[in-house]
C-alpha cells in the first residue's frame, strides 16, 4: 500500500519536483561560483550556504504545494478517503514522502560539499556532521511550515505574505532579533565558520517547528472531517482576493509607518576577550573558545590602537573584532568590514607562536582607519598614505618597542622595490603600483616615505599630514570634492616642506641607497623575475596564458595569479585571485593551465615567496587584452 | 443476523440533525433500495458507513462487529461507488487499477479484466478521458474487483443516460444473483429499484420512515374514494389525497381484501414522503 502510494506521488509530481530540484540546484552552484568570485578562499559549505538556503525553500514549496494544494484542489482527497485509508495516514505518508526528499537535497549537498572539501583539514567527521545537522533541521523546519501552508489553500499566499511582514517588522521594530533564532541561525553567516559549540538551542526549535508544523497539518487534514481543508483548498473569490490585497497593503502600511525602526544592537562575539579604553574596542575570540592568551592580545592591540588614535586626534576608532582561523599562513591576516560600520573583522592564526602581531595590527588600524573615512581613504590620492602610515605607526615606535627583525624586513623591501623601479609618480597611481608590486612591498614603501619625512622634517609633519588625512572626517557631499584636492598629501607635503614632491622621492632614493650595502647580500639572496607572460591563440576563440619566466635565485615553488576583469570589477587583492601553485624549475615555461576566450581582459602575475622578506616577491601584475 | 445495522445513528451539523436516530438492518444477500428526496441525509449515512465521516452517536454493526466508525478493515470487506467519482485525471483504468488493488489483499486483477470487458470500458483512457457514465462505470469496476462482501452505491445512476443505468443495473442483479453479495443502493429515482431491491427504507429530513420490502409498502398505502365520509377507522392514518380519493395507510392485515386501491411503489413513496405524519 505504502509502495503503491509512493508510486503514485512520484507519477504525479515527480517531473514538477525533478524541474524544481533541478532549478535549485542551479541556484546553489551559481550562488556559490558568485560567493567564489568574490573570495575564492571560501570552502565547498561557506560559498553553498546562501543558495542552499534559497534552495531548500523553493524545493520545500513546491514539494508540499504539489503533495498538499493540488491533492485538495482537484477534490482527489476525496478519493483517497473511500479507500481503507485514515486521513492522518494519508497526511503522515505525504509528510514523509515530501521530508524523505527535502531532506535528501539537503543530505546530497552535504554529501557533494564534503567530497569537494574531503582534503580540507579543517573539515573534521565532527564540523561536518554539525554542518549537516544543521542544514537537515533547517530542511525539517522549512518543509513542515510549507507542508502546513498547502492546507491554508486559497489562503497560503495571504499567511506567507503576512507571516513574512510580520517577522520583517519582528527584527526591524523589536528588539527580537529574528534573524537569530531558530532554523534562520542554522544557516546564518556563522553556519560555515561557528565550529566551537553545536547550535543545539536553534537546532530543537527547528526540528520542534518542523515536527510541530507536521503534527498541526495532521490535525487540520482531520478537522470537521476534513472539510475544512476540502474548504481551504477551494479557489479564492476575486472579492475575497481584493480585500486579502488591500487589508495586508493598508494593514502594513499603518503598523510600519506608526513604529519606528529599532537601532540594531551592535555585532559582538559571544565569550571574546574584551579590551577598551582610549577610544578603541577590541574583542578577541577564538572559535575553539577563549583563552587567557586572547586577553593578553585583546590589550596590547588596544594599546597600540589607543596609541594610534591620540597620534591621528580620532576621539574614536570603530571596533576592532579579532578571530582565530587556524587554517591560515600564520603569516597572513584575513580582514572584513562589518555591515553599518560596525567594525572590523580580523581572522588570523593568532594563538601560533610565529603570528605576525605587527601585521594583524596594521590590518586592523589600516581598516579601521577606513571605517572611519567612510571609505575616503580608497582614493587614489591619499592611498598610499593610508597604506603606510600603520607599518610607519609601528617602525617610529609608536606602537611600542620596535621589533628589529621587523625593521630589517622592512628596509629589505623598500630596498628590492626600489630595484624593481620606483618615482615620484607612482604615488600618484598608487593602486596601479601596488597592483604591480603586491600589497607587502607597497606598504613598505609608502611607510618608508613617510620614516624619511620624519627624519627629514620632523615627526610633527608627518603627524600632522597624517591627522589632517586620516584622522578627519569629511562630510559625504560636495564639500569632500574640494577637501580632496585641497587636502590631498602631495599638496600638503609640498606646502610643509617647501619642496616639490618629486624632489623629496629623489632625496628619499638616494637616501635608500646609503642603506643598501649591509643588506646587499641578503638582497642578492632574495628570487627576481626576469620575463613576460605570453599568450597562445588555441583557434579561433580559445586563448591560453603562459609565462616565460626566468627566476634568479630559483625559488623553491611559483605561485601564479590571475583573475579575469570586467568594467564592475573593483581594486584587485591577490587575497581575492584564483591561484595556481607550480614547483618553480629551471625550465622557463609555466602554463596558467585554464583556458579563456577572445576579448577577455585578465590580470596575471607570477609570485614566489621570499622568506627574508617574509612576503611574496612578483614578475609584477599585468592586465592582458587577449586578443 | 444482519450484515450491516445502525442503532441510533446520529449527525448533526451545527444545530440540525442530518441523520436522526436511524435504526438501519440489511440481512447478508439483501439488495436493499435506500430511498429519499434530495437532502433526505442518504449520502451523509453512506459517509457514516464508509467511515469517512464520524458519526456523532449510535453505533454502526457491520460483519458481526460493532462499532462507532468503521475500521479499515472493514472498509476492505466493501465495495464502495461515490456519487461523483474523483479519480486521479491523468490515471488510466490500468493505472487506476494498480493503485487500488494495493489497497485490497483480495483484489482479484482478473475479475476486474472481466467486469471491464463486459462494462465495454477503455482501461488505457485517462480517467479525464471518460465519460460520466464510462466513470461510473470504472468506479464499479473497481469497487467489484476485490469480491467485497458488502456494496454500497451512493445514487451512481444520477446522471446516466437510460441505456449506461440499464447496463449498471443488470450488472449489480447479476452480481447479486451470482455472489449473493448485499448491495446497498441509495437513490431518489424509484425505477432504479423496482426489480432490483427486495429491501428498501426510506430517508426523510434524517429519519427512517419505512424498512421492508417494497411490495409491502404497496400493500399498507392505499387510495380510497371518498374515505373521510366513511370515517377513518382505528389503525389507518390519513397520508394525503389526490384527485382519485383519500390515500390510508395501515398494516397489511387490517386491509379487507377488496378495499382500497394498492399504489405503485412510486407513489406510494412520494405519499409516504410528502405526509407529515409519522410511522409508529
């Protein structure tokens, strides 16, 4: 019986649900090719999530508006209930049938995305059986609130309207945050990343709304001997649909217009770390849970933050949020602005004895900095000066004692930038030179500069250059067209120094030079790219990229970079770009290994890393027209 | 013994009583006519019967077994045509068939075959396909196929066209006669159970106002001319006139022989249905 009811479903509605699984599959793979565009570091689960969580609605509704709306609709419950068949069975078999296939969506992706990462260290048997649970309860949730929508009939889409506003004015007037709770915490920005502790608070109330939902359908199918959903399953009037239109547009109008919007709490990290004073925040957290080290970190990156506020005259710098990713170079930071401006994001590796402090400070004060502009600083003009001043911050000492090994490095950069060319207008074009030589090396150079202005003309002007750059804000409106030319740093340099710009680069290049001879043995030691990259014409459309390299001394591997650009792409970040690692051989020849077509404009750039300069050395990025 | 019996049966929708008090008795191989206007409540105490619907008190005794709502197990022991047929529109009589069968551990695939082939039924035309007649048909078919003890027919010949009710009808005898199955028939149309059912009760407003056989009710309602001058003796009831004279009903042995004209069976129950009196 139970098979022969099965078969029927799946004759009835198996191609409505084969289209509609297909079509959110496709909402899946291009919602997480979009995610990857936009941060390739992002795994098989993290880039999956959004789409997956669209995914599993639209599959949802479809499956319960096929098993539900059209059984009732057609009257061909009314058949079913003449055969020796309860009504709650009937309901409970096409519950199953429908959860048995929601839930293997949400099963094949966990599947699919699991095999994709099945090298992924960081994905444990236990993170992974957390990420399925997850995404099984918030399946469960959604299919029982849609299987019980389909006995509201005529009135499903008045309840989802309603429901939806009622829930949109829940988060937005109220201080329940509904974005929080339940099956919508399952699948949060937390979902991919929230290793430390099982969601099991959101995890019960999704399964208890998505059992609760079955149980309540249960019960409507029996109500009044289920005529009461025979009578919901009935078209709706078109007076009756006018006046649904009218009492939820009116309905909603008036309730949103009486209320004001809450002011949303800030972002906070539960169990972090916390450190304040002088104008900064700092919350360090580990997801693994906090530890008395994260303490120790919280106050002496607030310190130094608080150090760089009273240097910049800022009463107040915007949050700074640091997380452990222990999947990271602990070398490397990773940093992301929170939505409204509510701070900065720093992932790093920090509880590794060889994180980079120095680095995970600059980071923070670098975007910090950046939220606090309102985003004034990416202009071209003051952004090398944006770029320096934090490593400059640190090697005048103005985040505590100055680490030699730091400084070394850092003379080691300027150093080897300068060889690969170095003028006065490449501040001008900065995002154009730091594309070229990489962020580590630019932001050597600009904070060089700036070391030899305070030399030179005194720590005050570079104090003041830097507060009148960085530490104001500037209205959002005409008045920042002119502040930007009046206050752009070339300007104000010049007006300090009485000298022109070009002359003071040159007077900082020769300087440079008197520094080379104690580094010049490392220098040599350090790998240069001689060559170009190349392109191949694979027939008529079909274009390859490959690099004709020659690499003194031979590093032990190269890591080719590219990313292909169009009119919306925004500034380039090697962080961001598709990377492909090859041993690095005597042999010249390195192929990009994807193949493009005809008319693409695509970034390229050949790196290899330099441990004496504890960064990324680079052939110097290219934009190719592929003709 | 009785294979299907009510005792106070009862349905009420909201204040109204729609089945009142229904005292049902069908003997195994009776072909029982259950007679009434429209709204008399037949179709709510078929409901009752198949279980689809609770009764709100009485109970139903079928198979020797009583109970308050039919249990699925007896459902397997009946064969059931509704009144409009909701079959799945883009099955076939063949898939239709696969999927009932399942229902039913006695169905009998080959007894279907033949009930199709003798009711002329195209089996691999869609259910949307089919006529109302052919549909009626199908639903026969069906509700035969698992050799149920017990038929119910909720008013399938409404609608048929004279020669598709004919066919019906002869199968349903012959099925009868054959099988000996009970057969529980409602309709409003008397001339679908003359011939057939050798039981009938008729349904008014909910209640029973007769059960027996057909020919008895013949007997008991007769027109007499001119009856209120001769007075109307103890036992009689007035039930109505026409322009022929006064129309009496009274048992069976209180008529003399010669007195009294005896009805048809239809316009013995349209009197007995248009009377407001009741029966004792």
């Amino acid at each position: 019986m139970i098979r022969a009811f099965i078969r029927k479903e799946l004759q009835q509605h198996g191609t409505y649900v084969a289209v509609a699984t297909s079509l959110a599959a496709l909402i899946v793979l291009l919602d997480a090719f979009s995610e990857l565009s936009h941060d390739p570091s992002l795994d098989a689960f993290a880039a999956g999530r959004g789409g997956l969580r669209i995914a599993l609605v639209v599959v949802a509704l479809v499956v319960s508006s096929r098993l539900v709306r059209k059984e009732y609709a057609e009257k061909t419950q009314l058949f079913l209930e003449a055969l020796p068949l309860s009504r709650a069975h009937m309901v409970l078999m096409k519950a199953g049938i429908g959860l048995a296939h929601v839930l293997a969506c949400g099963g094949a992706f966990t599947a699919i995305a699991f095999l994709v990462e099945r090298r992924n260290p960081l994905l444990t048997a236990a993170f992974v059986a957390q990420l399925g649970a997850r995404i099984l309860a918030f399946a469960t949730a959604a299919y029982g609130v849609c299987f019980l929508l389909g006995f509201f009939g005529r009135y499903r889409v008045p309840i989802v309207i309603a429901t939806a506003l009622a829930l949109i004015y829940l988060n937005d007037r109220t201080t329940f945050d509904v974005l929080r709770v339940g099956p919508f915490a399952l699948m949060d920005e937390t979902f991919a990343t929230e290793r430390g502790a099982w969601p099991a608070r959101a995890l019960l109330i999704s399964l208890a709304i998505g059992v609760g939902a079955l149980a309540v359908s249960v019960l409507l199918a029996s109500l009044r001997e289920g005529s009461l959903a025979a009578m919901l399953g009935e078209k709706m009037s078109r007076r009756e649909a006018m006046f649904f239109v009218v009492a939820i547009l009116f309905g909603a109008s008036a309730i949103f217009a009486a209320t004001p919007k809450k002011a949303r709490e800030p972002f906070t990290l539960a169990s972090a770390a916390p450190a304040e004073g002088g104008g900064v925040r700092v919350r360090v957290a580990d997801l693994a849970g906090r530890t008395e080290a994260d303490q120790t970190i919280a106050e002496s990156l607030r310190t130094s933050l608080a150090a760089a506020a009273r240097a910049l005259d800022i009463a107040e710098l915007p949050p700074v949020f640091v997380t452990g990713r222990d999947d990271l170079d602990p070398a490397l930071v990773e940093v992301d602005l929170l939505p409204d401006n509510e701070g900065v994001i720093v992932r790093g590796d920090y509880p590794n004895p060889r994180f980079d402090r120095t680095r995970l400070f600059c980071a923070a004060l670098h975007h910090a900095l950046v939220l606090h502009s309102g985003g004034r600083l990416f202009i071209e003009e003051t952004h090398w000066l944006l770029d320096g001043f934090s490593r400059y911050f640190v090697l005048s000492g103005g985040a505590g004692e100055i680490d030699g090994a730091v400084r070394d490095r850092g003379a080691l950069r300027v150093l080897y930038a300068k060889d690969l060319g170095l003028s006065a207008q490449d501040f001008d074009r900065w995002s154009a030179y730091r594309e070229r030589v990489g962020d580590d090396l630019g932001e050597a150079v600009a904070a060089s500069l700036l070391l030899h202005l305070r030399e030179r003309y005194g720590e005050a002007s570079v104090t003041a250059l830097a507060r009148t750059v960085l530490g104001r804000q500037v209205p959002k409106d005409f008045r920042a067209l002119f502040d930007r030319r009046r206050n752009a740093p070339r300007r104000l340099i010049e007006a300090a120094t009485k000298r022109s710009f070009e002359a003071i680069v040159a007077d900082w290049l020769a300087a440079l030079e008197l520094t080379r001879s104690p580094l010049a043995a490392a220098l040599a030691r350090i790998p240069r790219f001689a060559g170009a990259p190349r392109i191949d014409a694979r027939g008529k459309s079909d274009r390859q990229i490959r690099f004709d390299l020659a690499l003194a001394p031979l590093p032990r591997r190269v890591r080719l970079y590219y990313q292909t650009i169009d009119p919306l792409t925004g500034e380039l970040s090697r962080e961001t770009m598709r990377r492909v690692d090859k041993v690095a051989t005597a042999a010249s020849d390195y192929d990009l290994g994807e193949t493009f077509q005809r008319g693409q404009v695509v970034f390229v750039d050949a790196a290899a890393h330099s441990d004496a300069l504890d960064c990324e050395v680079s052939l110097g990025g290219r934009r190719l027209v592929l003709e | 013994m009785s294979i299907l019996k009510t005792s106070k049966l009862e349905k009420r929708y909201q204040k109204t009583a729609v089945v009142d008090a229904l005292d049902l008795a069908i003997a195994p191989g009776d072909i029982y006519g259950f007679l009434g206007p429209n709204g008399a409540g037949k179709t709510t105490t078929i409901r009752m019967l198949m279980g689809i619907i609770a009764a709100d008190s009485g109970t139903i005794e079928l198979f020797g077994k009583t109970r308050r709502r039919p249990t699925n197990e007896d459902k397997r022991q009946i064969g059931y045509v509704s009144q409009d047929q909701h079959f799945y529109p883009w099955m076939s009589g063949d898939d239709l068939a696969r999927f009932v069968g399942a229902f039913y551990p006695t169905w009998d695939r080959g007894e279907f075959d033949r009930l199709t082939r003798r009711l002329e039924l195209p089996v691999d035309r869609k259910a949307s396909q089919l006529s109302r007649g052919m549909q009626v048909k199908l639903a026969l078919a069906l509700a035969l196929a698992h050799r149920p003890a017990l038929l119910i027919l909720d008013e399938p010949t409404s609608g048929l066209d004279p020669l598709t009710r004919r066919e019906f009808l002869d199968l349903i005898r012959a099925q009868a006669k054959s099988d000996g199955r009970t057969t529980f028939f409602s309709s409003h149309i008397i001339e679908d159970l003359e011939g057939t059912a050798n039981r009938i009760g008729i349904l008014k407003n909910g209640r029973l106002l007769y059960q027996g056989a057909p020919e008895t009710l013949c007997r008991e309602i007769r027109r007499v001319p001119n009856a209120p001058e001769l007075g109307v003796p103890e036992g009689f009831t007035v039930i109505g006139a026409d322009e022929r004279g006064t129309l009496l009903r009274a048992p069976e042995a209180l008529w003399p022989v010669d007195v009294g004209e005896p009805l048809e069976l239809e316009a013995a129950f349209v009197a007995l249905v248009r009377s407001t009196s009741r029966p004792s």
